[in-house]
C-alpha cells in the first residue's frame, strides 16, 4: 500500500516529502534558511566552493546568505524544510517558467539567482 507523500504546513516552516532536483543553478536566499533530511537515495549539494553528497539519514542544513543548489538521484526521496517564502518562491518559479522572469522573481522573495 503507497502513502500519500508527507506535508506540513505552519507559520514559520513547512516540511513537505519531495523528489527531483532543485533549480539547476546556484542561488541564495537572503533571509531564508532551508534544510533537507535524505530518506533514500542521494542528494548532490553544490556551494560556490565545494560539493557535497547526502545518502540515507543524512540531513543538511543551508543557512541563509549561502549560495547552494542540489541534485536529486534518480530514487531519491527526502523531506525539505523551509519557509513559507521559499515555499511561495518555487510556486512561482514553477508558475512561471520563462528564463526573462527568473531574477525578477527572485528577487520578489529576497533571494538571487547566481548564474
């Protein structure tokens, strides 16, 4: 029997079950902090300065002012936490998909797009 993916929504964070990849380049949120626990699979973090790997139980941690992005493992499987503006930040991304748009929206919630 499949359950339905995990989500939670509060005033100050959410924490929703996800696969797939994040934005393909880096960015960083100014104000933000956001936070992954790996469930299966692998994540790839890149920073500005080095790359690192998270398999099962591994949790990672970006505080806000840090540039960052990740890859998802085709079987990967994790809960993000993050904030109810990032969380508006995605669903606009994924609103709108048109590259002219994306600094704009960015900056609409206090974070940059970096490359």
């Amino acid at each position: 029997m499949k359950t339905a993916p995990f989500s939670a929504c509060g005033g100050s964070f959410e924490i929703h079950e996800w696969r797939g990849s994040g934005p393909a380049t880096l960015h960083v949120h100014q104000s933000d902090d956001e936070a992954w626990h790996v469930l299966e699979g692998q994540l790839t973090f890149r920073y500005a300065d080095r790359t690192e790997t998270a398999g099962p139980g591994t949790t990672v941690f970006v505080r806000a002012g840090v540039a960052h992005t990740y890859t998802a493992g085709a079987d990967a499987r994790y809960l993000i936490i993050l904030t109810p503006r990032l969380s508006a930040l995605i669903a606009a991304l994924q609103a709108d998909r048109d590259p002219a748009h994306r600094q704009e929206i960015y900056r609409h919630f206090d974070s940059e797009a970096l490359e």
